[in-house]
C-alpha cells in the first residue's frame, strides 16, 4: 500500500503521541484521516518494523469491542467504538462522533482536581509527575478545541455510571416491579397517581424512549432533552415568582438560570406573536428599579433573547406548552443559549423542587375545588365523586410529604447517530454571508433548513387563510409560519 506524502503528514499532524502524550520519535499513522502520532514503544511496535514500508494504522480506527471499523472516537486516547458496540463500549459522546472513555475520565477529574484517587475511590497511578503534567497539557489543548468545559465532563462521567447501574439494575427493576403489582394499592393513591403523572413522563413518550434505547442508532447524550417534561422542573410561573421574590435573601439563588414565560412583542420582526405569544426564556439578573414618585419600587429580570429588561407583568403564569420548547430548542441550536447538561437541570430541579410542588398543591386543591362546584351544580355524580375522592387525598399530609419528597428526574436527550454522522452540516459551520460566497451559503443554509425540517417557507407559499378555512389549513399555515420564523433567525 501506498504510504502518505509528505504534504498529508505535514498537514496539520499533531506532535505528541497519543498514547504517552510526549514528543519525540514519533509516527504518524497511516489512515488518510488520521492525525494522530505514536512512539513505537507505546504501540507495541520496534521502530524496525515501522520502517519496513508496511502500512500500520492505529488502533483507534478499530472498534476495542469487536474490531471492527470504528465510527465513534476517544478524545484523549486511542480508545473507540463502531456504531452496534456504542453503548457497552465505555465511550461517553460529547460532541458526536467524539466523546471520553471511563478510563480519560477519571484522569481528567484527577488532573483538575489534583486528587490522588478518582470518582470511586480508586487509587489512580502515574509513573511519574511528567506524566500528569504532560496529560494536563493535552487535555488543555483538547478542551479548548471541543468548547468542554467541567461540567461536560462530570455529566459524561455520570452519563456512563448511570448506564452501568440501568444495565446492572434491569433484573433487580423487574423483580421489583412484579413485587410490587403483587401488593394491594389503595384506589385513591392509584387514581392521584394517575393525575400527578401528568406532570412527569407520558406513558407513550415512555414507550417511544424505550424503543429509541433498544437500538443502536440511538443513544443517550449527557445533555438534557428539551421537552415539556424538563423544562417544567425548572419553569417557574408569574405567581410562584412573585412569591418567592418576597424572600430576597433566598429567592435570588433560586430564580436565576430557572425558566419563565415571556409575552413575546408583537413589533419584534422575527417574533409572529399571532402563532407564539410567549417564549420560554431563562432567567439571567434580577433589577429593582426604584420609584420616582413615592411608590414601591419594581422588580425586573434579565432574561435570555431579550435585550430589555422584563416586568413582571409581562410573564405567565400558564403552563409550559410543546410548541414553546420546540421554539427553545431551536434557540439553543443557533447558540442563543447553553444546552443544559443531565447534572445542570437535575441541580435545579431538586433546587426548585420543594417550592414548584408546593405551588402545585395549592394550585391542583383550587382547580378539584372548580370541577367539584360544577359537577354538584350540574349533578354529575360520578364525576363529583371522583373529583371528591382526589381533593380528599391531596389534603392529606402524608401524600403531600410524599410529593415532596418525589425528587424530579431528568430524561436525557437521545442522539440519532446515524443522521449526526450522515448530515455532517450544523449552524455553527454555516459561514456568515459577505458578498463573495452566496452560493456555498444558500446551498447550505437549505440543507440545514431541510435537515432541520423547516423548509416549507422555501419550498411552498403561504397558505391563505380566512374566518372560513378549515382546521387542517389553519394548521398548516401555522407550520410554515413557525418554519418562516427559525428561518429568518438562521438567514441573519
């Protein structure tokens, strides 16, 4: 075989092996993508037969699991994956197709953290302080070209324990279950069951993630999913606000980086206010702007994608929708806002978790209270009985307790590798246009448009519409205005 020129193992090669992380002495393997350099000794390998004029490549093209050609790669060591092995292959991904392997992680909690141990208590050996040093160093030089930070690192690492323990725990989680069908439920504690899981997990979405975890395809990143179920953990409503922030001395802590509700402005060019009224916004300062006239002085926040300062009044104190998560989603995808990490939310949630529970109790009392009047107003027994026997258990302090002691989880999003690894396009690769590049620009301004699957304002006009269209084009005109929107915002 033909062994690379001069001009590809100039090409932006890296200089340090990647086993060892020293210079000096060392080759650069053979794959015509691969940048990666080794000493001979690392490898196993003499420096005789490295000279033969045999083609070598690293270990790292092939998959430490079955062998075969790898698709998903270690930052910081030869370690990687093919795609049918990803998730018993210890590779937690970061930014597909790179991730960390267990072993990196430790060392690199090691390293930053100066400890002689590593998660688990166990004793992390280097031969020598060179060796820690000379780690420290390439782990700096691989953070700052992947945008990591610490807490990627703590989610990857959290993100492969909680893997092994669903793995270890599926036996123990059936027998569990098939114990516990066995025992008798109270039917009260059965049906507000039913009614507090509206708040959590649907039991499609359920069955959806399970099949998505079956396969291969799909796999669970460290980041958090940014669905209804999430977001409502951290969402905090105009009324909960306002009573929390009677507390200044501990409110501040809670209400930054939670979620509000924002009434979008109808004048604002890329907000169609007629389709999304408000927009889930996080929460970044808290003002207090003091009255001129002898009145009391107002509270404002500072929150993501507004450049002014938000009243209260301007807030909801509705419930979180679909539509406004997707519209978070894509905000997060064009770089307006950090995506959360499972450990990020998770740390929220259980911080806000005491105080939304409580609002919902008293919120959840007053509305059985509402069904209960109507159903007796129109003799609806069956109803007033079920609405009675509801009201009768969330009154009682041990259910209560039990709510508030029900910590929040966190649904971790899923990756679609296969379309990650084909589509290779993202918004942070599209080049800003500047006059000479219209073309390159366009064509991938409408693959990502297309990937994105918001393409139908380019593809189809608007539909027409009017007091007498029926539902179906009323929807679609929505659809291609939602799409219309995110366009504008990516086009700029």
């Amino acid at each position: 075989m033909m062994k690379k020129s001069v001009e590809e193992e100039d090409k932006d090669s890296e200089d340090r092996c990647f086993c060892c992380y020293d210079g000096g002495g060392v080759v650069i393997c053979e794959d015509k993508n691969c940048l990666k350099v080794y000493h001979p000794e690392c490898v196993g390998k003499g420096k005789n037969s490295m000279d033969s004029g045999k083609c070598w490549t690293c270990s790292r093209h092939s998959c430490v699991v079955c062998s075969d050609t790898s698709r998903f790669y270690c930052l910081c060591c030869p370690h990687a994956s093919c795609k049918d092995c990803l998730g018993g292959s210890g590779l937690a991904l970061t930014r597909v197709p790179n991730g960390l392997c267990k072993s990196c992680l430790t060392q690199i909690l090691r390293a930053e953290e100066n400890s002689e141990y590593g998660l688990e208590g166990e004793k992390i050996d280097f031969e020598d302080q060179d060796e820690l040093r000379r780690f420290k160093e390439y782990w700096e030089i691989v953070k700052e070209k992947e945008g990591l930070t610490s807490e990627d690192v703590y989610s990857a690492y959290s993100f492969l324990q909680a893997r092994e323990y669903r793995h270890i725990g599926d036996s123990d989680e059936t027998m569990s279950d098939s114990d516990e069908d066995s025992g008798s439920e109270d039917e009260d504690d059965v049906k507000l069951e039913h009614e507090h899981k509206k708040r959590r997990v649907s039991s499609a979405t359920t069955i959806a993630s399970d099949e998505k975890k079956a396969s291969p395809r799909f796999q669970k990143s460290c980041f958090a999913s940014i669905i209804p179920e999430n977001m409502k953990l951290v969402y905090i409503k105009k009324s909960l606000l306002e009573k929390l922030l009677e507390d200044p001395d501990h409110s501040e802590s809670k209400v930054l980086g939670s979620l509000v509700k924002v009434k979008n402005n109808p004048l604002d060019y890329f907000v169609n206010a007629t389709y999304c009224p408000y927009q889930l916004s996080q929460v970044k300062g808290i003002k207090e702007i003091s009255a001129t006239n002898g009145e009391s002085s107002e509270i404002q926040l500072q929150v993501s994608n507004f450049l002014q300062d938000i009243p209260l009044s301007r807030l909801s104190d509705f419930d979180l929708t679909k539509e406004e998560c997707e519209d978070l989603s894509q905000n997060i995808a064009d770089g307006h806002l950090k995506k959360p990490t499972v450990v990020e939310l998770e740390k929220k949630a259980r911080e806000l978790h005491q105080d939304i529970t409580k609002h919902w109790i008293e919120n959840e009392l007053v509305r059985l209270q509402r069904h209960i009047d109507r159903a007796n107003e129109k003799g609806q027994r069956e109803q007033l009985a079920e609405y009675l026997n509801q009201r009768e258990l969330l009154e009682k302090p041990s259910e209560q307790q039990r709510l508030l002691k029900q910590m929040p989880e966190v649904i971790a999003d899923v990756v679609d590798l296969e379309s990650a690894l084909n589509s290779g396009i993202s918004l942070s690769n599209i080049e800003r246009l500047n006059g000479s590049n219209f073309k390159k620009w366009k064509e991938h301004v409408e693959l990502y448009l297309g990937l994105q699957g918001i393409d139908i304002c380019l593809t189809e006009p608007q539909p027409e519409i009017d007091a007498q269209s029926d539902e179906a084009l009323v929807a679609k005109n929505r659809e291609w205005l939602r799409a219309n929107r995110k366009a504008k915002l990516v086009a700029v």
